[in-house]
C-alpha cells in the first residue's frame, strides 16, 4: 500500500523549541531532545578568501590510470569503490559509454557492464549516476537511455540485480534494504513528470512506489511567469547512513528505512534564490543556491552557485529556457563552532597546477576520498611549464619527474588523490 506524508519546512518548530539566543554564532538548537546542527550560510562572505590545499589536505599523490586498447578514456564520470575507482568514458558519438574499473595503484581491473540490450547490458549515451553501497559491496550504475532500468553489480563486475524506478529523468537513487529504493524528485517549478510531485519517493524492484514524501508548494496556479530552479538534491552516504537534502527545503534528513530523522537546517537569508515564487528573470541575478557536496566528522562541504548574468525566454506558455551564468564557490560549515568559510583553493603542494583548475571540480566522495581527475595533455603541459619555471615543490620534484616520464598527450587520465585532514587548517 502506497503511504504519503506532506513536506512541510519544520525550521520554524526548530526555531521555536530551540535556544533564544540571537547571537548569529548560535549553531544548534533541539527537537524532541535532538540536537540539530543550524547550517548558516546567511553568514558566508560574499567573497572567497584563497588556502591553500595544505589547509584542508596533508598530501597528494598521482597515480596514472593504466592506458591500454582496452580501457582508453575520452572524457569522465567518476565514483569510489571502498577499493577502486569507477570510471566511464563516451567512446563516439551516439554510441553507449564504458564503464572501467581501476585499482587504486592505477592498474586497469576490469569493464563493468556491456554495450547491448542483454542481462548486465546498457545503450546508454552516458552514466547518470554511480554509488557505492559499501555493507553490500553493491555498485549501482545509471545510464541514460535505458529507462526505467536500474543496475547493481558485485564486487567482480557480475550484475547483481536490475530494478525498475518509476520516476523518470532522475539521478539520485539510494538502495536502503534488500527491497527498498529512495529517490530524490523536485520541489521546485511547474510541475510536468511524477518526478516534480514529490521531495522523495521509495518503491521497490519492480517499481511499485509504497510512499512519497508529498511536495506541498507549488509555483501560483494560471501563472506563465519565470520561476527559478531550485538546484539538485543530494542524496548521500555518511557515517554508515543516507542523508538527503532537497533545494525548497531547508532541513537535511538522515533516512532509516521509511523514516525521516531531521539532522539540520540551513539558515538562507534574503539572498537565496525565490523558490516557486514568479519573479522578473533579471532578479534571479545576485540570489543564490547551495548544493552539499561532502560531509566529513568535523565539516560540512558545500557549493554556492550565484548566478551572475541571464537570458531566459517563454518559449511557450510557462515554458523557459535560455543561459545563464554563475561564479561557484566552496563552502566550510565548522560543525564544532558554527563558522562558515568561503574558500578558493590553490595548489601549494605541487607547485604545477594553474589556479583556475585547483579549486573546482575537486570531489568529496561519500566513503571518504577527496579527488580530482586532471587530463594527461594538461598535466604534461602543467609539469612542463612547472619544471621550467621552477615553480615545483622541492619535496615532490622527484616525483613529478617521474610521474611526467610515465604520461604523454595520449595517455589517460591521471588521478590526483588528496590525504584530508581531520582538522582543516583555515
């Protein structure tokens, strides 16, 4: 039996059971006696203030990816085994992408999946989504294309099971028992797939949804006018647990079984972006949105998109799409004492790697990993213009010479691999 519970914004109960203290560095308040983290990014500088890697990272290392007929890489989406990495490439236009695995030395393993319509096969354009679940060594793979098919392998690369998820054009999926699926929908904009009805929806294998987590706030009805996106969910392991935060909401929830467990609450302020609410396209300009992209024991990770410029049009009626543009920073929440850092990171390990590639685009993966994955022609070229300006780190030359004799233009990518710290520096 299909069971639906109705989304409402539990900040104002929060708020009201918890501590009275106006001070802005109030960072916890209780319900029902739980303390719950108050995640204040109304508090975040505009600006972003440039560390380091040593700030948050004790050391990198460069692993190569093995490059082979077998397993060449054009371009990459990756994710994290408790053992290996998980990689998937596009090969040409139009046909179904590869996914590889490969140790964490580097050494090709083995491809995961097929190209075709059998059992363990795909003919997706590209990989959507892939998780680890690591208490049952279980590798969830996403294809496009393939809708509504779902594939989970083993440990050696065998298909384990194939499900059947009933939302469409969704990515965050999260398998919490033997027969029990969570997906994360949409809280934002006008409604035009079952994806846009609800924050989230559990069903199992063979589709059937058994509860939704029912989304309540809506765009005005006989309204065309512009409402923003409100940003993707995240839908996330941690500490053994899924966790799940839906942009229109403002409270991060820890999943047990069908249960929702507030773990905490974002404090906005004026300028995060309106949400269902119709708004002239130009005031989208200036507000912004924030996505989680890691938590760690002492840290919350998080990425604020502001967006800078705007060309929305009505291509039909409440219908827009256009371009825009945004600046992307990183975000530190301290769990321990509530403060909020807005940091641009820069390469002071190394010595080789440019500015513009240093900060973006690193990942904060769910089992603990901390990455980026660079090209080999930009890495060579890095390296090159490095040696001969003498820029690299005096610790780390013999290595990065080494490194430049292993790879040229062609091989594949290179893995950079950060030890975190349990304690950043900033």
């Amino acid at each position: 039996m299909k069971k639906t519970i109705a989304l409402l914004s539990i900040a104002g109960l929060l708020f009201a059971c918890g501590p009275k203290s106006q001070n802005d560095s109030e960072i916890f308040t209780t319900i029902n006696g739980q303390k719950i983290s108050l995640l204040r990014v109304d508090l975040a500088p505009d600006s972003a203030t440039t560390v380091g890697w040593s700030a948050l990272f004790e050391d990198v290392e460069m692993i190569p990816l093995e490059t082979s007929e077998e397993c060449m890489i054009m371009n990459s989406q990756t994710t994290f085994t408790d053992h290996s990495l998980i990689l998937s490439t596009q090969i040409g236009m139009g046909d179904p992408c590869r996914v590889y695995e490969f140790g964490m030395d580097g050494r090709f393993i083995r491809e995961i999946g097929g190209t075709g319509k059998g059992p363990g096969e795909h003919t997706g354009y590209f990989m959507e989504d892939a998780t680890y679940h690591p208490n049952e060594k279980l590798l969830k793979v996403q294809f496009n294309g393939i809708y509504p098919h779902i594939q989970y392998f083993n440990d050696v690369g065998q298909l384990f099971e194939e499900i059947d998820c009933p939302v469409e054009l969704v990515q965050d999926v999260a398998r919490l028992e033997d027969d029990i699926y969570v997906v994360a929908g949409a809280l934002a904009g006008r409604p035009e797939y079952l994806r846009d009805s609800a924050s989230l929806f559990w069903f199992n294998k063979t589709g059937e949804i058994i509860k939704t987590l029912e989304r309540v706030d809506y765009p005005p009805k006989n309204s065309s006018g512009y409402t923003p996106w409100g940003g993707r969910a995240a839908l996330y392991q941690y500490d053994d647990n899924w966790h799940f935060h839906n942009p229109g909401d403002d409270t991060v929830y820890q999943l047990e079984g069908l249960n929702l467990i507030p773990q905490a609450i974002f404090k906005y302020g004026e300028k995060h972006t309106p949400i269902n609410k119709i708004i002239d396209p130009q005031a989208w300009v200036g507000t912004y949105s924030v996505e989680i992209i890691g938590e760690r024991e002492a840290y919350w990770i998080l990425e604020k998109r502001v967006i800078t410029k705007q060309k929305m049009n009505e291509y039909r009626p409440g219908q827009w799409g256009g371009e825009y543009g945004a600046d992307y920073f990183n975000l530190i929440v301290d769990k321990t004492n509530g403060a909020v850092y807005n940091v641009k990171l820069t390469d002071d390990l190394l010595g080789f790697v440019p500015d513009d590639y240093s900060s973006e685009g690193i990942k904060f993966d769910p089992l603990g990993q901390t990455y980026r994955i660079y090209q080999a022609l930009d890495v060579v070229e890095w390296i090159d213009k490095g040696l001969e300006e003498g820029s690299i780190a005096e610790k780390k030359l013999a290595k990065v010479k080494a490194l430049r004799d292993k790879i040229d233009e062609e091989s594949n990518p290179v893995l950079f691999l950060f030890k975190e710290r349990k304690e950043y520096k900033i």
